[in-house]
C-alpha cells in the first residue's frame, strides 16, 4: 500500500457503551512538588488548569490524531493524585461514551495534554521534571469487552 492510510468505516458496527481509563505521572523536584501542593507556584492553580487542558484535549482528539473518529463523549473526567513519596503528580482520564469505536485515544490525550499543563506551568521553577508512563489503564465495550492491563 506503501504510505496510503484510511479512516476505518464503522458505519456497520453495533452502538455500545464504552469506557477508557489512561494513567500517567509526572515526576518534579521536592520544592516544586511542595509549590504545587501549597497552591504557591507563580503561574496559578496548575492542577486546575491540568484538569480543563485535558477535558478540552479528549474533545479535540480527532483534530489531532488524523485518522481518529469524531465521537460524542459522554463523560470526561481528569483526577489527580499528589504522591509525596515520589514527587510526582499522578493523572487519571477516565473517558466514556455510547458508539461504534472506542474512546481510548481520548483518554490517552487527555492525561497527556494534562501532563504538558502541569510541565509548563512548573518548568518556570522546574526544569528538570519528568513526564512518565502514559498508558492505557483498562478499557471496556464493543467486541473485546473489558479489557484490563492493570
């Protein structure tokens, strides 16, 4: 086919109700971990501004993946969890809808986009961070059902 790529038609497969969760993290310094927990970084409230990157970004996935299906999310929903022992920003997207495709490459963005927030309102104070292991958590509907990789 050397180079050509399609959209794959769905059009025949049944609705289902379907769900991704996506996780990722992104490691800081201890200063700056205890910046973000104290709501003192000079940029703002970056959790806040992490959690509507991401719910816009799981909306705006097909404008970015070019050959991923428009879809009408139901729920989107980007949490953290502040781990002190490592410093480090834990992000979970949890993503739904009811359709014919999956809504994985949604949450995937969403904590990706989520993680690049927080990098960019830290990196001022912080530019040795790290963003890690952004994964597909679990997904659920369609042919495969429920899918766990942990």
């Amino acid at each position: 086919m050397g180079g050509r790529v399609r959209m794959i038609d769905v059009g025949g497969k049944p609705d289902s109700v379907r769900e991704a969760v996506a996780r990722g993290s992104v490691r800081m310094q201890a200063a700056t971990f205890e910046m973000l927990r104290e709501g003192t970084l000079p940029k703002g409230d970056v959790l806040a501004a992490a959690q509507v990157a991401g719910i816009m970004a799981a909306k705006q996935t097909p404008a970015l993946l070019p050959l991923c299906h428009p879809l009408l999310l139901s729920e989107i929903r980007v949490d953290f969890d502040l781990d002190g022992r490592k410093k480090a920003v834990n992000i979970t997207a949890t993503v739904r809808n009811t359709g014919k495709t999956g809504v994985e490459m949604e949450a995937l963005t969403a904590v990706a986009i989520s993680a690049l927030t927080i990098y960019d309102m830290c990196k001022g104070v912080d530019p040795r961070m790290r963003i890690e292991n952004i994964r597909l958590a679990r997904k659920s509907g369609g042919k495969s059902g429920e899918v766990v990789f942990e």
